[in-house]
C-alpha cells in the first residue's frame, strides 16, 4: 500500500496533505481498489478531499464492488465532504453492486443533510435495491423517523413492495418502530 492510502487509513489528515503536495500517486488503490478520496471524503477530511478533487483524482472512481467515494461519504455521514464531491461532479444516481444508491445510503443511515442534499437532483426516490427495497424501506427498518418524513415529504412512496412483498410499514412494525409506524400509518 502506498504511503497516502496508509496516512488516509490512520486518519492522519495533515500527513496525508504533506504526501499530495509532495507528489504522492493519487491514483493509486488499495487491493480492493479504494482510493484516496474514497479514504478522506468517507473520512470526512475536508481540506484533504478538496485538494485530491484538485489534484484530478477521479470523482467516480468505483471500488471492486461497484462503491463510489459518494457512496461511502453517504454511509459514513459526511454531508461537507458529500456536498464537495457532488459540487465536482459526482454522479448522485450511481448504483452499486447490490442495488443501492447514495439515497439508500442516506436513508440506512438516517442522515438528514445528506438525503436533503440529494434531494435537489433529479433522483430516482423509489427505487428499489435488489431486494426491492427503496431508501424509504431501509429509513423504516433502520427506525430514522426524521428521515422517513422527509422521504415522503420529498415524494417517496410508502406502498412500494419489496421482492418479499413487504412495505415500508411492514418492516418498521417487525422491529418495532413505534414512531416511524405511526408516520406511515398516517400516510396510508
């Protein structure tokens, strides 16, 4: 591994900056073909992120499984360092190897900003995974009530299926979701 992925791994960010600046090879991956903006954005490492993107690393680089950098800032809530890569050009409809988009990231993960974010491109907000299962779904089962009402203020739609024919609401009753059920009961 090269030395700016290892200083990215440790999480130190100054190391890291002193290695870009000194011509560190930004291209490089990691066995499974993470980069360095996959490290700093999921990190949240602003100053780090932004001189990467300055340097021309690639916005969309993809892992092995399909997993961009917006995908793991998404996951990692890192809404300054997700809003850095969208204002460079990083694809909000991506689609990784399981089906999921950022906005299923967001929505796993509850985070607000970032499925706000999103929300200002033209974004498919009811698709399915490849289990069927919509950032809606997972917002419910993830019990994100904050999230669940602003992914139906934003359009998302609660009687969607997944493959085994549950809905948003049947996944927030089996684990028990008191207030994401009444959300979307109120919906139904």
């Amino acid at each position: 591994m090269n030395k700016l992925l290892e200083a990215l791994n440790k999480n130190d960010e100054q190391l890291a900056l002193d290695l870009i600046k000194a011509g560190e090879d930004i291209m490089q991956r990691d066995p499974t073909g993470v980069t360095p903006l996959h490290l700093a954005s999921k990190l949240g490492m602003k100053k780090a992120t932004a001189l990467l993107l300055e340097r021309g690393a690639v916005v969309d680089a993809l892992n092995m499984d399909g997993v961009s950098p917006l995908h793991l800032t998404a996951a990692r809530e890192k809404p300054e360092t997700f809003a850095m890569l969208l204002a460079h050009g990083a694809d909000p409809r991506k689609v990784e190897r399981d089906g999921w988009t950022p906005l299923h990231w967001a929505g796993f993960r509850g985070c607000v900003p970032v499925i706000e974010q999103l929300l200002k491109y033209d974004i498919e907000l009811n698709l399915g995974d490849n289990d069927g299962w919509t950032p809606l779904h997972l917002a419910a089962q993830q019990n994100h009530p904050e999230a669940v009402k602003v992914l139906l203020k934003a359009g998302c739609d609660p009687t969607i299926k997944s493959v085994d024919g549950q809905t948003p609401l049947d996944l927030a009753i089996s684990q028990g979701n008191k207030e994401v059920i009444e959300i979307l009961k109120a919906e139904n």
